[in-house]
C-alpha cells in the first residue's frame, strides 16, 4: 500500500490532475444543491424521519366498519369478517405500542375486509332471492302446462 496522498504532491489542490477533479466535484455538488432534486431528497429524508400522527379518524372508521359488517353478515360472510376482525385487533395492538404507521395500515385493511364481507354477504343475500324468485316463475310455468287451455 502506497503512502497516502494528503502527504504527496498530488493531493494538493493546485496540481493539475488533483485540482481539476476537486474543481468538477465541487461545481457538480454546486449544481446539484441548486437543482430541485436536492429538496425532494431532503423532503423524503425528513418526512421519513418525522413522527406520524396516531391514525384516530382511519382506526375509528375502521373500527364502524367492522361493527357495522359484524351484524346480519356474520353468517354469508364469515371468512371475510373473521380477517377485519383479526386486522383491527392488530391494529389496536399497534396503535397502543404507539407503531402509528402499521395501525393505520392495518386499520385501512380492516376496514377494506369489512367492506369486502359486507359486499359478499349482500351478494349471498341476492343470489339466494334470486334463486328464490327463479323457484316461483319455475312453479307458474308449471301451474300454466298443467291449466286446461
């Protein structure tokens, strides 16, 4: 391993190569700092490090959402119910543990498995109706071959 260069003739900025090179560096560092990029990068790096809100209104809707699913659907969708369910006791978890990004993550997929159970139990509800209905016209139609004409 050679001698470093602070000590030698080549780490002076004044040497044609050396001092070339610094001068590239430091304008495109001067440029950089100038452009937007620099504040976009710096806005992320401190959006990253800030503290995030505890998500009250996302745990709070969330929270009417499964209350909301947990009643007549219960029975046509209990799959989809049992995951809101599971997702907002996760995220209550995580909102007392003061881990504010993954509650409301958790809360927003609570909230999306309730819809998601009230949406099949009112399918569930429909199809049975309309088996129901394809019964009673099925029945006419039979009623009206057996009529005299």
């Amino acid at each position: 391993m050679g001698p470093p260069l602070s000590n030698g003739p080549l780490a002076h900025p004044n040497h044609p190569v050396v001092g070339a090179h610094m001068n590239r560096a430091a304008a495109n560092l001067r440029s950089w700092l100038r452009s937007p990029a620099w504040a976009a990068a710096a806005v992320v790096l401190v959006s990253a490090c800030a503290s995030t809100e505890p998500p009250k209104e996302q745990m709070a809707v969330a929270k009417a959402a499964v209350e909301r699913a947990s009643g007549t659907n219960a029975a046509e969708a209990p799959v989809e119910l049992a995951s809101a369910r599971d997702k907002m006791a996760r995220a209550q978890i995580a909102y007392a543990n003061k881990d504010y990004a993954f509650a409301k993550q958790l809360a927003e997929q609570a909230e999306a498995e309730a819809n998601l159970a009230e949406a099949q139990a009112r399918s569930v509800r429909a199809n049975r109706a309309l088996a129901e209905v394809r019964e009673s016209i099925r029945a006419l139609r039979a009623e009206i071959a057996r009529a005299p004409s």
